[in-house]
C-alpha cells in the first residue's frame, strides 16, 4: 500500500477526523513494530535460561516461597539443577516436559 493512497483516502475525511486517525495508523504501528521485536528478544533470553528464577531448598520471610522452596533470581554460584520443577503449589514434578508454566527449576545449595 502506497503512501500516497493512504494520503488520498485520509484528506476525503473531514480535518480532525484525518488527523486523528492517521496518527492513530503511526502509533499503532510503531507499537506494533516495538512488541514484534520485544517478543522476539524475550523469547531468545528465555531460551538461553535468562530470566528464570530458580527454586532453592528452604523458605525466606519475604521472598516468594513455593512449599519448601524459594526464588531466586540470582542464585549462588555453584549451585546445581536436580532436574526437578516446582509450581506455585510447591509440588515438585521430574521433568521439564511435565512442568507447564510457572514451575521453576529446583537447585541444591553448593555443599548440600
């Protein structure tokens, strides 16, 4: 579609009208080009294991605890996956394929 066209067909409409819905067009589509590329980062950070916080033994008075576990978004260095998940309800399931969204990955603490 060329400009032009776009052009034509918005300077029939009355003047605020036109206005207003070509500029309603630009921000629509620069919202649109912005969430396209955002989505497409995040799904690549989350695939690379950026942003997922992971679950570790034993609960924290303010933090967000999951049964025997809690969040952290940082974990220490040197802790190691069980190759366990743990949803919100704090059940604990053995693989990823069985853990649907919202279950986090379950660490040891180094020396445990």
């Amino acid at each position: 579609m060329s400009v032009r066209f776009l052009d034509r067909r918005l300077n029939r409409l009355p003047r605020p009208w036109g206005t207003l819905l070509s500029w309603l067009m630009t921000i629509g589509v620069a919202v649109l080009v912005v969430l396209v590329f955002q989505v497409a980062q995040a799904e690549q950070l989350l695939a690379s294991g950026y942003w997922v916080p992971t679950a570790l033994p034993g609960t924290v008075p303010g933090a967000t605890n999951l049964g025997g576990y809690h969040l952290a978004c940082n974990p220490p260095t040197g802790v190691q996956h069980t190759g366990q998940y743990v949803g919100d309800g704090g059940d604990v399931v053995d693989s990823p394929d069985a853990a649907p969204p919202g279950y986090y990955p379950v660490a040891g603490l180094p020396g445990s």
